[in-house]
C-alpha cells in the first residue's frame, strides 16, 4: 500500500470515527443500543420479526426435502410446526442453523442477519440455540457443571470462567436450575436424572447463552405426561422474552403450548399446508387428509 493511501484510510476512518461520535451525542442514551444496531452481525428485531424463512428450496438426490417454505416467527413468539413423518420439519430446522445449505431462498434473522452467509457455529453465536431430539448432556459431570460449561462456551466469558464464577454468574445458573426445574439435583450427576429431567437440563445449557431464538424439535418425545406438562410450562414461560419454534407430533402438548390462541403452521411435502389455530387446522381437510394418509 502506498503512503498517499495509507493516510487516506486513516484520514476516513477518523472521519468515520467522528461522525459516529456525533450521532452517539446526539441520541443520547440511546446512543449503546445505535452503535450496537449499526454494529455488523448484530441482529436487528426492531420491526418485530424475529426469523424469516422465505422460499427455501433443499433437494437431497432430486428430491425436494423443503419446497419453497416460507414463514416468519415474530419476536417473543411461540410457534408449533407439526406434520406428518417426512414434512421437512427437521430439514427446516438443519437450515436455519447451518447444518443444511438450502439450494434456493432466504433466511433471515432479525431484520438483517442473512443466515445463509454465515456458518454454522456463528449461527449459534448469534443468538440462536437448537436442541436436538436426543439429550446431549456431559453425562459424567454434575447438573451445575454441565450449565457451567453452556456459559463458558460463550466465547465472551470463557477466558474469565477459567478462573471462577461470578456472583452474576453464579446468579445466572441458579435463576436457570430454578427455571428448569433442577434446583434440588444440581450436585447430581447428570448420567443419574431421567430422560425428562436431561431433556431440561439440555434446554438449561441453551438458556445459559441467553438465545433470542429458540428452535426444539421434539422435545418432550420419550418423555411422561407429567415431564410434559413441566415442559409445556416451562416454554410459555420462556415466551415473550425468547421466539420459540417447536417441532412436536404431541397434539396434547401443542394444544397446551397454544392455548387455543396461537397459530401452528402445518408442514407437508416441505412446503406450509396450512396455518391458524389448532383446532381449526385439525379440522382443515386437507390436514387430515395427509395425516391420515401415512
Ligand atoms: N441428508 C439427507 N439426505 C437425503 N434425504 C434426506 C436427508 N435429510 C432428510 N431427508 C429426507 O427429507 C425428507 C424430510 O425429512 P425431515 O427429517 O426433515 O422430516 P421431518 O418432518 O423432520 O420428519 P419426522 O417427523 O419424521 O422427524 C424426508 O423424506 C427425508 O428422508
Ligand atoms: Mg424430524
């Protein structure tokens, strides 16, 4: 690089500087939350949407396992998908994470993150935590341990976990074990819960990383009526301060999650069949049609 270039960089990035000093004047205290918005890789959910799915196409082989699927979850939103075996429910999910390149469409997180550019573990960093069907909890170390881990595998505080917790920290764990209802095992190991209480101590590790979006699929799969009504509850709690998107063939489970009041949207063939309230989608035709037809 020549010296006359050199010092025109330095000269626009003071400019630069400069001007985002005034803007951070000007708007006072709003002036972090600006800087953080403009910052690039930040999410911005200031029009509500909180993920935006529109026209994905995946083929495996030819064959169409999401077919031009489009769908947005609002901010705080807990939203079901169901459908029959094969829907593309999974493959949806393998997309918005990064694990599954669709070949067509757009995903969008917040109102500007293009998820498609980024990689799989940015995905993660960003703020949007996916819990797979089987529990992957460190089945060796103790219900703390495991949550103390989810929080060190946020890049920010590992290098000062590596010396000790916090006393926020340390909060953050408790309001968590509270919150997945492990208080009382928390010293246990974690080999030694049931699979319910191992499904939530997952869903524990994902809260310690503070996700806007949360994305389950089958989560209480496996799991007793009474671990699910505990799950059921412990989602509507998490609404509103997180978006939800759960995958579930539990009809009894969903219809506790929605209230009779939220919308599910019904996938087939990896496109959206139907969307509204459950008991009216129960009763679309074109619903059972494809549920009776597995
Ligand atoms: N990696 C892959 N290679 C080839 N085909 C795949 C792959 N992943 C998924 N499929 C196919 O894509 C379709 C959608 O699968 P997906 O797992 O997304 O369905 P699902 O709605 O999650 O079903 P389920 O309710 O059984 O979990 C299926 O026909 C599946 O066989
Ligand atoms: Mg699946």
């Amino acid at each position: 690089m020549t010296p006359d270039l050199m010092e025109e960089g330095t000269r626009r990035r003071e400019s630069l500087i400069a001007r985002q000093a005034e803007i951070d004047a000007r708007s006072g205290g709003r002036s972090a939350a600006y800087g953080r918005v403009l910052r690039a890789g930040t999410p911005d959910f200031a029009h509500g949407v909180a993920l935006y799915v529109e026209d994905v196409t995946v083929s495996f082989d030819g064959f169409k396992a999401l077919n031009s699927l489009s769908l947005a979850v609002n901010v705080g939103e807990l939203r079901c998908i169901i459908g029959p075996n094969g829907a593309g429910k999974t493959t949806m999910m393998d997309c918005i994470t990064g694990k599954t390149r669709p070949d067509a469409g757009s995903i969008t997180f917040g109102s500007n993150i293009d998820l498609m550019r980024l990689k799989e573990a940015d995905i993660a960093q960003i703020g949007i935590g996916r819990k797979f069907q089987k529990p992957t909890v460190y089945e060796q170390l103790s219900v703390f341990e495991n949550l103390e881990l989810a929080l060190a595998a946020d890049r920010r505080v590992r290098a000062a976990l590596l010396s000790r917790l916090s006393g926020e920290q340390l909060d953050r764990i408790g309001a968590v074990l509270t919150r997945i209802h492990l208080k009382d095992e928390a010293q246990r190991t974690a080999g030694l819960l049931s699979h319910g209480q191992k499904q939530w101590l997952e869903i524990g590790m994902l809260l310690m990383q503070d996700p806007k979006l949360l994305l389950l699929d089958e989560p209480v799969a496996g799991m007793t009526d009474e671990e699910t009504e505990r799950t059921a509850d412990l989602f509507l709690s998490l609404e509103g301060e997180h978006s939800l998107v759960v995958v579930e063939h539990d009809m009894k489970f969903v219809d506790q999650l929605t209230q009779g009041r939220k919308k599910v949207t019904v996938l087939h063939e990896g496109s959206v069949l139907a969307e509204g309230l459950l008991a009216d989608v129960q009763a679309n035709q074109k619903v059972v049609e494809v549920y009776l037809g597995r």
